[in-house]
C-alpha cells in the first residue's frame, strides 16, 4: 500500500482500509494482507541515499514474512503520488508484482511513469480516477500509453479524496484478491 501525499501509514485506520478489505473478503474476495510503510514526500522515488521502491521491493516483504504472511505473491495498490509509486515499482521491477492498482495516480506526459509505461507489459494494471479530478486528462492518457489495455479502467463522478476512493475501493480489491490467489494444485 503506497501512499498519497496527504497520508501517513498512521492514517491507514482513520480510512478504514481494514473494514474494507474485511467487506470485499466476505463479498468473496480471496483474502490478503494489506501492508504499507512510509515513503515520505519522495513520491516513492529514490532520492539520494533513500530509496523507497528498494525499501518496498525488499524491506516490507521480509517484514511481512517474519510475521508469517506469505511474501511470494505480492500487489501494489496506491492513491495520488502513492498510485503513480505503484506504477513506478512496477516498471522498476517488471515481473515482479502480479498486479498494481492506482487511484488518481499522480502521472504528467513526459513523467517516469508515463517513461516507463512500456515495462507494465504483463502486470495486469487497474487504474480510477474521478472525473472532477484535475488528474483525470493525464490518467487517461496514461490507460491509452500503457503497452496493454488496464484491466480495469474507471472514470466515476468524484474528486481527487477519500470520499472518491473509498468508493472504489470495493472494486481494486476484488483485482488485487484475485491476482494475489494462489493456483490451485490438482
């Protein structure tokens, strides 16, 4: 879970990210973790000596396995400056997450993600974003770069907050849920 701007790991509770993921679950959803770290105004760009895309690709999956969750399928979900991190981990590391899921992703022509849009090939790619969203122009110019069309692509009435978000929660984790599902063995 990458964060917006205007957001902390510490503001995961206040949105009600738990409740959510327990909601899609009894919807049917196929369970997972939900875990995030901070990356700072960085917009989860290395910066210097601090590299948040390292600290996602290396430190979070080794935390969560410590803990006991399963670190070998892995998904990347994140709003504004933490979506467009999602889309940067991504081209960053292709191969690598099975999904990426970006709410009003914070994307301009000419930026890293739109640069890098061609290594999404493969990762299947879900992007929301409202339509009163000063974003909305560059998403959707991003949906039309991407080397595959997203497999989710959905442009509701909404703005660039959690009020729109949380609307379309519901549908990223279904996306995330399924592509985080182990195969099933005969």
């Amino acid at each position: 879970m990458l964060h917006g701007n205007s957001a902390t790991p510490r503001d995961f509770g206040r949105l009600g990210l738990a409740r959510f993921l327990t909601d899609a679950v009894r919807r049917g959803t196929p369970p997972f973790v939900l875990a995030g770290a901070a990356g700072g105004r960085l917009s989860w760009q290395p910066s210097g000596k601090d590299d948040p895309q390292r600290m996602v690709r290396e430190e979070v999956p080794t935390w969560c396995a410590r803990r006991g969750f399963d670190s070998s399928r892995l998904a990347a979900w994140g709003w504004s400056t933490g979506g467009a991190g999602a889309l940067l981990l991504a081209e960053a590391y292709p191969g690598w997450l099975r999904a990426v899921a970006a709410f009003s992703p914070a994307v301009r022509p000419g930026d890293a993600a739109f640069a890098g849009a061609k290594k999404l090939r493969g990762t299947p790619v879900g992007l929301w974003c409202g339509r009163q969203d000063n974003f909305l122009k560059d998403v959707r110019a991003l949906a039309r770069a991407l080397p595959e069309r997203p497999v989710r692509a959905e442009w509701a009435d909404g703005r660039h907050n959690f009020g729109y978000w949380g609307t379309v929660i519901p549908d990223a984790f279904a996306l995330l849920g399924a592509a985080l599902t182990p195969p099933r063995t005969a």
